[in-house]
C-alpha cells in the first residue's frame, strides 16, 4: 500500500476515493523513562525511552489507518497527515494520530 502526505500519487491516476480513515495510539509514560528522561534533560542530550515510545505511538497509529484504508478496498492513501499531543492529567500520555484519504489508484 502506497502512503503519502501529498494528495496525488506521481504517474499513476487516483481513480476513487473510499474515505477518511484515522488510526490512533494513546500510550502510558512509564515513570521510570520520565525520571531517566528528566535526568537526561539536566545533563543535555537526547531522549532515546521518548524518542522509541514516539517512534512506537506512530508505527502503531499509521498500522491502524492502513488497515482501515484496506477494509474499505483502498490500495493507497494521500494526504496523510501525523499529530502529535499530549493527554491525561498532568500531560501523561502520548496521544499520536494518523488521518488521510483512503484511494484506489491504477
């Protein structure tokens, strides 16, 4: 399946839209990579435990959507588009989500 932030795919012709399709991953941060991870932000230096939990939260999000844009027969989706927030109390969790138009192409 072809993904794609722009909203054509070069040399082939979109020939139907199936729909918005949105894959979502809401993951926990563990204290113990909260506290390796403030330590980090004294010192300097990258966060590798954040950096993996964001690479994690994303795979999982954009699986989800292709999955979806397979379910409705789509064999691509554009315009794709990856957020990222942060939710619960205090900011605790990493919501990502990923949205884009399911197509078929030819």
């Amino acid at each position: 399946m072809l993904i794609t932030t722009t909203n054509s795919l070069e040399g082939h012709k979109i020939t139907s839209y199936k729909g918005l399709v949105v894959g979502e991953a809401i993951l926990g941060a563990n204290v113990f990579k909260d506290l390796f991870a403030s330590i980090r932000d004294i010192v300097g230096g990258r966060s590798g435990a954040y950096e993996e939990e964001l690479e994690r939260a994303r795979t999982i999000a954009i699986n989800e959507m292709q999955e979806r844009a397979q379910q409705l027969g789509a064999n691509a989706i554009v315009g794709v588009d990856i957020d990222y927030e942060t939710v619960g109390q205090g900011g605790s969790m990493l919501m990502v989500t990923a949205a884009g138009t399911a197509v078929t192409y030819s």
